[in-house]
C-alpha cells in the first residue's frame, strides 16, 4: 500500500462527493475549556498518526498499518470523501483496536500552501469553494457521528486578522453553521492551527461562541507560516488544545514560500517546553504525527519519530 505525503496529498486532491443520509449517533455533548492552573501532573501519553486514504486504497490496511506500527491512534481523513466510508471505517478501528481522535476534511477543491495562493485557496475563507467545504465538512460531522469519532478537523484558512475585514464574519458564520451541525451530532470541532495568529484563531472560537470549537495544535505550522511559535501559543489558547500534530519545521527565510518541514529535533519546534505547557493545562490526548518531509511517510521515518516522542513522554 502506497501512502502519499499529505501536502501533496491534498494538493492534488478534487472536488470530494457530497452524500447524505446519516442519522446522529448521538447526543450533542459540549465540552467547556479547561482553565490553565500550576502544573497538573498530567502529559499526553499516547501517540498517533495522520492517516489520508486516497481513491482505491483500503480502508482496514490503512488502520493495520497504523496497528502493525504499534500507534494506538490516529486522524482519518479521505482525498474523496463519501457517507459509504462510515461502516468500513468503524469496523477496521473495532477490528484493529486503534481508536480515531479526529475525522479530517479539507475539499472540496486545490489547496496551495503558500503566502499568495493560499489564501485564495485554503479553509472556508475563499468564497467560491466555501459552500461546497461546509457540506463536506457537515458529512464528516456524520461519518465521525457513525463512528464514535469525537471530533472533526480542518484547516479553516487564512482567517483575517482584522476583525473589521469583511470576510471575517463571514469565516465566523461558516465556522458556527459547521460547528452547531457537529454540536448536534455529539462531536466537536478542531481548527488546526498555521494560516493564522494564535489571538486571530482565539477571536474567531469565542465569536463563534458554540461552546464545541477548540484547537488542533500542529507544533510545526505557526512556525511554517511564520506566525508564532506552539510554546507562546499556549499562553494564548492553551485551554482549547483537543488535539496536537507531532512535527518540526523551520521559520519562512522568503516572502512567498512556507518555512521547511525538517525531520523531529532538527528545526525549530521546542519540544520539551511545549510538553510542559500542555501538562498545565492538563492534556492528555494522542501526539499525532504528521509526516510532511520527503519520505516521511515510510515506516522508519515514523517508527523513528515515534521514538523521538516516547523519549520525550518519559523525560518529561
């Protein structure tokens, strides 16, 4: 099986099929922030894997392997997303023992990552693919419903900073119809962290004000897009952190193109420190790794970062 890696993943990826028909599994649970206090003791203990399953790939051999690699989590997400996903995706989880922390969807439509292309074409901000992204994510709300998946994840864009800007509140109303679907469901919604600044990203949860909006902390991505660092960030947010993507990066050096994504403890991510942060504030979900480099997404390079987290846990 042939697992590709996720920016040229979703790079490539069209327009996903929209179907319906997917009753609630389950009754709308809100879950509230948690308040940041002196070190709790606790620290994430599991780890995870980002796991994209594109068209013809199998369902139960993408959550073997995840199994096979000794991880006991992961975020699913698909290049063409259906309702048909549901029951295979749930029995291969059963079948496997690997619980899904989130349910990831970003299509319809090309996303670019780069300064001058990807606000045009990332997250719900870009009108033209807005309509078409909000019914993708509401499916993904219902597959995760089937499942018993907890949440659902996407990158909701370049959001703007000024909240005077007249797509801001119209990225809040997209986000609040999404999340009130989720909220009816019994799930929450995760807004990945990277394309904005860390008090942007925390405007845009309070305004939506469901109560189910809370952070998918990507370590490496405020430092890609060079808009902070995870260690600050978490004095910001913190106590909406629901789940985390384990990776390294190096801050932009030019104007058009991302920072690097580098192997762990080879750029610019302080590991250590963002483990102390996240045990103040009590987390202890999946370290979910996300391998963007080249090659990346061979069983070495993450059976490798794997180690790299496990020593991390145990030192901390």
């Amino acid at each position: 099986m042939t697992f590709m890696n996720r920016r040229k993943f979703v790079q490539l990826s069209g327009g996903a099929c929209l179907a319906g028909g997917l009753t609630p599994a389950a009754e709308p649970v809100v879950a509230e922030p948690t308040t940041v206090t002196a070190d709790s003791g606790t620290s994430p203990s599991r780890i995870g894997l980002v796991v994209w399953i594109g068209e013809g790939q199998s369902i139960d051999a993408a959550i073997r392997r995840v199994h096979r690699l000794g991880l006991p989590t992961c975020q699913i997400g698909f290049r063409h997303l259906t309702a048909e996903v549901a029951a295979p995706v749930k029995e291969a989880l059963s079948k496997y023992g690997v619980e899904a922390t989130a349910f990831s969807e970003h299509g319809p439509g090309q996303r670019l990552f780069d300064f001058y292309r990807g606000p045009e074409t990332i997250g719900i901000v870009p009108p033209t693919t807005r309509p078409a992204r909000i019914a993708n994510l509401k499916l993904a709300a219902d597959v995760a419903a089937r499942c018993g998946i907890p949440a659902i994840h996407t990158h909701c864009g370049f959001i703007p900073e000024n909240p005077n800007d007249p797509l801001y509140p119209q990225a809040v109303a997209a986000v609040k119809e999404v999340a009130e679907h989720c909220r009816e469901r019994g799930t929450i919604f995760l807004c990945e962290t990277g394309e904005e600044t860390p008090t942007t990203l925390l405007r845009l949860i309070q305004d939506v004000g469901t109560g189910n909006v809370f952070v998918n902390l990507d370590l490496a991505n405020l430092i890609l897009y060079g808009k902070g660092n995870p260690v600050d960030a978490m004095t910001v947010f913190g106590r909406y952190v629901r789940g985390v993507h384990a990776k390294d990066g190096l801050f932009p050096t030019g104007t058009r193109e991302l920072g690097k994504p580098v192997p762990f403890g080879q750029g610019d991510v302080d590991f250590p420190a963002i483990i102390k942060r996240l045990r103040q504030v009590g987390y202890t979900g999946s370290l979910t790794i996300e391998m963007e480099t080249e090659g990346g997404q061979s069983d070495q390079q993450i059976l490798q970062s794997k180690a790299f987290l496990q020593r991390l846990i145990r030192s901390s």
